[in-house]
C-alpha cells in the first residue's frame, strides 16, 4: 500500500487530476449500476424517488470526474499524442451524427441519452489516453491496446443500446448493465496501469 501511495504521489499534478478524475467516473458509474439494478429488477421494481435519488450522486461524480479529465486530457489543447486531440473531438462528433442517423433511421431504435453517454464517453477515454502517452506514462504500445480495449467497450456498449428495445425484460435488464460495467472497468483499469 505505501508503494502505491508514493508512486502517486510522484505523479505529476495532470496525471493525479487524471486518476482523479478516473476514480469519480468509477464511482459515478457504481451509482448509476445501484440505480439501473434497482430501479429495472424484472419483478419488485424500486420505482420513484427511491431508486432516482441514486441518480443524483451519479450526476454530482460524473461530472466533477469529466471536469478533472478535461483539465488534463482536454482534445483541444492536447496536439502532442497520438494523434492531434482536435481529431479525436471531431471523430466524436462525427459519429455521434452516424449512430444517430443508422440507429434512429436504419434501425428505428428511439434515440435516448444513452447514445450520447457512450460516444462521449469514448472521446473522453481516448483523449485520455493519448494525454497519457504525450506525457510519457504510458508506452505506445499500451496507449494503443487500451484504445482497443476502449473501442471494444464502446462497441459491446452500443451493441446491448441498440438490442435494449428488442429484448425481454430478464434479457433487458442485463443488458442495460453490460454498458455501466464496461464504462467504470475501463477507467479503473487504465488507473491501475498508469500506477504500476
């Protein structure tokens, strides 16, 4: 344990925003599972304020873990990693407006914020990693495998938003949970190897 807590404390002040930021998304995403867990139970449902107030928290760390994110990973100011950050934002947008146009059109999935929460998701993930790799933590090598492993997690995640409507409720509530695993397994494991 104090191996752990001196190589973070060797960290300079971005990274330790960035594993910061890392942790609150983590706890973020346990919030929003205890809700979804709850609230979509095929049989004795918690409806109402008593599940939704799990929401709340989920809000309050998903959003201070973004913002500690960004200060370190921000896509537009970041033009030394992998590849300019600027790019990473625009590939974001970019397929934002094509899984909304296939998912909605081709496929007549109704469109929610889950949608969204994914993609923006990824970008805030790559955006990481590649301020990772410009600041020398992370290898080229396991800047790259993370990114596949994060492009998979993103993939898996549209794939069960994409099946939510076509499935039973048993088959539907677990897959609603597959995305907010995938989402805090992420960032934790990313976390875990920026410390080793």
């Amino acid at each position: 344990m104090n191996g752990v807590v001196y190589v973070v404390y060797r960290l300079n002040e971005q990274t330790k925003q960035t594993l910061a930021g890392n942790v609150l998304l983590v706890v973020c995403c346990l919030f929003y599972l205890a809700w979804w867990l709850l609230a979509f139970k095929p049989t004795g449902a918690v409806k109402g304020m008593k599940s939704g107030l799990l929401l709340l928290p989920a809000l309050v760390f998903g959003l201070a873990g973004i913002a500690e994110i960004i200060k370190e990973s921000n896509p537009l100011k970041l033009q030394t990693g992998l590849i300019p950050g600027s790019f990473i934002l625009l590939g974001g947008i970019v397929a934002y407006l094509i899984l909304y146009g296939l998912t909605s059109v081709v496929l007549k999935r109704h469109v929610t914020t889950e949608l969204f929460l994914i993609v923006g998701w990824a970008v805030l993930m790559f955006s990481e990693l590649n301020a990772l790799y410009a600041e020398g933590y992370f290898s080229k090598y396991t800047a790259v495998v993370f990114i596949i492993i994060t492009a998979t997690a993103a993939a898996v995640s549209l794939i069960c938003y994409i099946l939510y409507y076509k499935l039973d409720t048993t088959l539907g509530y677990y897959d609603g949970a597959i995305p907010l695993v995938l989402t805090a397994a992420v960032p934790a494991a990313i976390s875990v190897f920026v410390i080793i």
